[in-house]
C-alpha cells in the first residue's frame, strides 16, 4: 500500500523535475547566442 502510494508521488514529481531541466536548457541556449 505504502510502495503503491510512492510511486503515485514519483508521477507527480517527475514531469516538473523534466520541465524544469528543460527551461534551463532553454535560457542556457538562449544566453550563448
């Protein structure tokens, strides 16, 4: 019960740690040109 809960949480924190990697991606190529 405990195990199925935690991976409902993964599914949460997952996609905003993507997002965020890829703003940053972004603004870094937008700063070198």
């Amino acid at each position: 019960m405990i195990f199925v809960i935690l991976v409902e949480c993964f599914h949460c924190l997952i996609p905003p740690i993507i997002e965020l990697k890829n703003n940053n991606n972004v603004s870094k190529l937008r700063i070198m040109e």
